[in-house]
C-alpha cells in the first residue's frame, strides 16, 4: 500500500497537536489560578476595599484637584431647562423661527461653560462671546428684539453684559494696530499686557478650562491683527498660539475655529437668502403699488369722462329747451 507523503506527515502531527492543544489549556487554568492568588483583590484585603468603598465622601479625597475643589461637593447647580426659562422670561417674545434652534444651542451650552467649577471668565472668552452673537444676531430680522436676545442670555446663564461688552472692547482696542507676533508673544505671557496677563493665568492654572467662546476669541483676534479668516489658515494659527504659546491641548480648539467658519458661512449664505427675499418683496410690493397707481389713473380718467358726457348731454338738452 503506498502513502502520500502530505498524508504521512499530516498523521504525524495530528497527534501532536491534539497534546499542545490540551497543555495550553491546562497551561492557562494554572497561570489564571496563580494570578488570582497572586492579585490582592482575592487575598484577605476584600474587606478593607470594601471599607474605602463604603467610606467614600465626594469632595474628600486625598488630591489636589480635590483639595481645590472640594468645598464645591453637594452644592445646587441650575439645570440648562431652568437658564432657558429665565431666557424666555426676560425676552418676553417669541424667537423668529429661523433664529430659534441656534439661540437654544447658545444658552445651554454658555449654560454648561459657566456652571463648571473649573470655569474663569477672561477677556477673551468675552470677545468671543460678543463676537458669536453679533455674528449670529446681526441680521436679525427686528434688531431691537435682537439687542434683547443678547441681553436675556447673558444674564440667563449669570453673566453681566456690561462688564462682557466692557472687557471685549478693552481687548479688541488693545489687539488694533498689533500683529500676528505681538500676539504670540503675549500668549507665551511676555510683557504687561492685558492678554499676557491672561496667558500667565492660564500656564498658571494647571486645571484651567478651554471654552468654545475662548478659542472664537482668539479667531477673532486673528481678523483684528490681519490673519487671513481662512479655515486652514485659522487651524495651523491657533495651533501655534494655543499649542506652543499657551502650551496647552490644542486640538478641541482647532475643531472649534473650523466650526466657526462653517457656521459664518452657513449665516452668510442666510443672510444672502434672506436679502434676496427682501429684494423680491419689495419689487412685488413696488408692482403692486404701480398696479394700484394705474388703476387709479384709469379711474380718474374715466371719472373725467364721464363727467365731460355729462355736461355735454346737459348742455344739449339746454339748448334744445
């Protein structure tokens, strides 16, 4: 009888793949049994886990973070449903439709910025916020309704208006005239002025918070200074200025310009659909009012006539009397 030589090798290692198959289990049961024992979560210190668990009290532990924050545990903090009631309440007037998703975003999220414990108001942060909503907000259709939108969220999350219009006005008049590299190095905190002051609060604070309105603060300051209000352009700038000035993550703040500039140009893009409406009103209005006019000089006319006929017939009946 004559074998393959693929067949004799294949009865060759059946065997012994059938004993390292069972060794490696064996070899796995023994090395798990030898972990667990060796783990000290299965030795006698079951109970005292279970101590530090039951003895748990937020605020109290033994770290800085807790240390600096800890006298904040248990303390009452407003729901993003009770900040927009009182947005509601202070507006008086229903939001135009087109207006009314955004200006809902605006308030929880400033809402939720400024409940953090971790969260400092700066300048910056207020010349973002300006500069959001006299993005959003500038082409409102009722611009009084629009200064009250304004006014309704910044108070509604606990902020003051004067003081965030007072600190945006400070900074932008401070950033005129400056460039792109005067701007680097006050972020790296060099000099005395108003935004390195901030930058060396901010290298200082090892828990500071990023805000959304802060990294569209910086934007912002990058069209005061000439940085050309470019998506890329904007990305590898607050790259540098967060990244390496501020020496902080970098990347939440690069997202947040990119979505600045798309959202610009989706309210571009509005603002230009809602011109061209106004357009088209008044040029139907115009039509109407020229329809109207014409209809009134045919009457007019008409009226004329008539009262020619009139005397024409009355005074051919005169002269036939």
């Amino acid at each position: 009888m004559k074998f393959s030589r693929s067949s004799i090798i294949l009865a060759a290692l059946a065997p012994s793949v059938s004993a390292f198959t069972s060794q490696s289990v064996n070899n796995r049961a023994t090395s798990l049994a030898m972990s667990e024992s060796s783990t000290p979560f299965f030795s006698s210190s079951i109970a005292d886990a279970l101590d530090r668990e039951v003895s748990y009290q937020p605020g109290k532990a033994d770290s800085d973070f807790a240390r600096k924050y800890g006298h904040l545990a248990g303390v009452e903090i407003r729901t993003v449903g009770e900040a927009f009631t009182q947005f509601t309440d202070m507006l008086g007037t229903p939001v135009n439709a087109l207006y009314k998703g955004i200006c809902t975003d605006l308030v929880g999220s400033l809402h939720l910025i400024c409940v953090n414990a971790r969260f400092n108001k700066d300048p910056v942060f207020s010349l973002g916020l300006v500069a959001v909503l006299d993005l959003v907000l500038k082409n409102y259709p009722e611009q009084d309704t629009a200064k009250k939108i304004k006014t309704a969220m910044i108070t509604s999350v606990g902020l003051d208006e004067a003081e965030i219009d007072a600190e945006a006005a400070t900074l932008e008049a401070w950033a005129q005239g400056k460039t792109k590299e005067d701007i680097a190095s006050a972020l790296k905190g060099e000099g005395d002025s108003p935004l390195a002051a901030i930058a060396n609060a901010v290298k200082g604070d090892e828990y500071w918070m990023y805000s959304r309105f802060f990294g569209i603060g910086l934007v912002r300051l990058m069209g005061i200074v000439g940085v050309e209000q470019d998506m890329s352009v904007a990305y590898d700038c607050m790259e540098e200025w967060v990244g390496k000035c501020l020496e902080k993550p970098f990347y939440t703040a690069c997202s947040d310009s990119d979505l600045y500039f798309k959202q610009k140009g989706k309210l571009d893009m509005m603002e230009t659909m809602m011109k061209e409406i106004e357009i088209r009103e008044k040029k139907r209005m115009a039509d109407r009012l020229e329809a109207k006019a014409e209809a009134a000089l045919k009457a007019a006319e008409k009226d004329v006539k008539m009262q020619e006929q009139i005397e024409a017939e009355a005074a051919k009946e005169k002269q036939e009397a």
